[in-house]
C-alpha cells in the first residue's frame, strides 16, 4: 500500500483494512477474535468485517485459527477465529558500530526472534566492515531458520550526518564512510527497503519504544563518548533538522575553540584516540582507584558533557535526557548533570540512564523497519520515524 490520498477511489476500503488488521495485531495472542468481536472492536459492519478478514487472507497477512475440538463438542460450531499472522515477515534492525555489528530479527509484531553480534576493528575499512554486516545478518537468519526472501524491511543505525537516501555525509567515526552511499550499498543485498539512520536518532526512537523513554513524546537521547551526539523526539516525532545534522553536539567545542574531549580526558600531554575505548576505561578506573590526575580528567569531560546537554535541554526544552553509550557506566555521572541542569536550564528535564545500554541503537534499528511497513499496512496511521 501507498499513502493515502484524497483522490483515491479505494481510500475507504484501505482505511477498513488498516482499521481491521490494527485490531487483530492487537488481539489477544491467546483467545484470537471472532468476526463478532472484530465488528465490536472496529465499529464496522458485520459483512464489511468479514469482507476486509477475507482479503487479509488472502494476503497471507491473516489466518482463521483452529478451533478447540473440546470446545467444538461443548457448544456445538465455533464461531470462526482468527489471528494476525507476524510471521508472514520479517525485520531487521542493524547497528554498525566501530567496534561491532548487530543485529535484531523480528517478526511484523515486532517481536524479536533472533540476534547476534560481531566485533569488528575500529581501522577497517568500509569494505570490509559491510562485508561483517552481511556475515551477522546470513548467521542471524541461519540460526532463526528465516529465508532472506522473508524480509520486509531493513534499518541500519550508523554514526555520522545521514542524508533521506541512507548516503553518509560526514562521518568521523568510521574510516571511509564520508560520502558513502551505505543505504544503495547495503540494498544490493536485500531486496526490500533499507533505511538508514544516525545511530544517536536511532538510540532516542528505542528508547521511546520499549526504553526508559515510554511515558514521553519529547526526550533526548545522549550517545555520550568522547564525540558525543543526540538524538530527539520533539511531540513523538523524530527530529533529523533539515539536513540531518540535528544534535551534532561533539561539534559545540568548537564554538569556543575549546579543547576536544579527547584531550580534556587524557592524564598525559596526548590526546586519547576517539575510538580507543580500552584507553577511556583505564582513565575511569584510575579515578575510581583515586588518582588525582584521572578524576581531574573525568570531571573536565563531564562538565564539557553537561554543557553540550545543556545547550540541547536550552533549545529543545525536553522532558526526558537519556544518556546512553559507554559515558553511561559512568559513577555518578547523573547527580552532576541534574546538578548542572538546574544551574542552566529554565525548566530541567527528567535525567535517566538508558535502559536498553549496548541494545539501543540496533533496536532503534528495528523500530525504523517496524515504521516502514506500519506506514504500509497501517497507512492512516502517523509513525514516529517517517520523513517529512
């Protein structure tokens, strides 16, 4: 299905499908409805009702249950049942990281039925890292038995500035992946859609769907490390900005030509590497153990990472900030944020750990899939993750 329009001569009878195969995806999984129910729930009529279940049938979207025979001889014919049928697709959701790829198989409930990581080193190329990403997807369908002719769509959470058509813009994380075409790229390999996201957008949108984020529509997600960056949700919506750089916040340094993070962390002279998160966890435990030196680094880094916050809760006024990535095992990381918060901010906003930690950006992945095909099969309905 399409987007519907007003012109569009089968608009009602789209619209009862979408309304009929919402109610049944939200049924009860064990006492499946019957068209009597289906009627109740929907407001539509009986022959319309069975009209609509009929076509989804058809579809393979839905299927008549089999009746309790114990039941059948208590009461004579059952009434027919039947259920939405999540198996008749599936979605992946793919987090490429510097150091390891995800992934997350689920059903069109989303549901998840599969998993699995590899690492990955942080100076492969961008070859080698989409030659990783095909390895976990071809084990992940293995392991759950799904034919990669069963996808329905694919999201990917990748660092870096994302354009509508999945190109990478900027990129420092990753070598080689400024200017990549990664959404064409990876499509080669799937022949179903494949949508490309910030991996900080991606985090912000799990979160919000089975995170510590439920309760809210308008929340932050920090992606904290030493290049730090956002995602948000302003009204339940994601918000990308007009080019897709929305919450950039590793950048804000240089508004004051201060020093980068991963100068403000180091206890030497030289900076840390970016990605070395061997070289960050050794400064944390000194801290932890009492050196002077490293707890002098870790309180620079957090107050530089209070202040990027800051400058997002300022203009976007959230309810929520969530930090996430590897700043979040952080000691008492959110006692001085809220403390610095209510310092800067008119109103400071709820300050919580992420819930979902290493799992969030490639179930902000799946999430994105999940979107793609409820914007087709619910077509009436508005996703959080849809493009403007």
């Amino acid at each position: 299905m399409g987007r519907l329009t007003g012109g569009d001569p089968s608009l009602l009878r789209r619209i009862n499908s979408a309304v009929v195969l919402h109610a049944l995806r939200g049924a009860d999984s064990v006492d499946s409805p019957t068209l009597t129910d289906l009627t109740r729930i929907t407001g539509l009529s009986r022959p319309t009702v069975e009209g609509v279940v009929e076509g989804l049938i058809e579809t393979g979207l839905v299927v008549e249950t089999v009746a309790d025979e114990g039941s059948a001889k208590r009461q004579g014919r059952p009434a027919r049942r039947f259920r939405f049928r999540a198996e008749a697709g599936h979605l992946l959701g793919i987090e490429i990281g510097p150091h390891r790829i995800s992934a997350l198989l689920s059903g069109l409930d989303g549901r998840i039925v599969g998993a699995g990581s590899r690492e990955v080193d942080e100076s492969a190329g961008a070859d080698d890292r989409l030659e990783r990403v095909r390895q976990v997807v071809a084990d992940v369908l293995r392991r759950a038995g799904v034919p990669r002719s069963s996808l329905r769509a694919v999201g990917i959470g990748s660092p870096g500035i994302v354009e509508a058509d999945g190109t990478v813009r900027l990129c420092t994380a990753l070598p080689g992946w400024t200017g990549l075409p990664l959404g064409e790229r990876l499509r080669r390999s799937f022949r179903c859609p494949v949508l490309v996201e910030n991996d900080a957008n991606t985090a912000a949108v799990a979160e919000h769907w089975k995170g510590v984020g439920q309760d809210t529509d308008d929340l932050v997600f920090v992606l904290a490390g030493l290049s730090p960056g956002a995602g948000s949700l302003i009204g339940g919506r994601l918000h990308r900005g007009y080019g897709g750089a929305a919450g950039e916040i590793g950048a804000l340094h240089l508004l004051g030509r201060e020093a980068r993070p991963e100068k403000l962390l180091s206890t030497t002279d030289e900076p840390l590497h970016p990605l070395d998160e061997h070289a960050v966890a050794v400064v944390f435990a000194e801290a932890k153990r009492g050196d002077v030196q490293a707890q002098a680094a870790v309180e620079r880094f957090i107050q530089r990472l209070v202040h990027d916050v800051a400058a997002l809760v300022l203009a976007l006024d959230p309810e929520l900030v969530v930090i996430g990535g590897w700043a979040a095992g952080i000691d008492g990381v959110l006692d001085p944020l809220r403390g610095e918060l209510e310092r800067y901010c008119l109103r400071p906003p709820r300050v919580a750990l992420s819930l979902l930690g290493e799992a969030s950006v490639a179930t902000g992945a799946l999430r994105l899939a999940l979107d793609h095909v409820e914007e087709q099969l619910f077509a009436v309905e508005t996703t959080v993750t849809a493009r403007r």
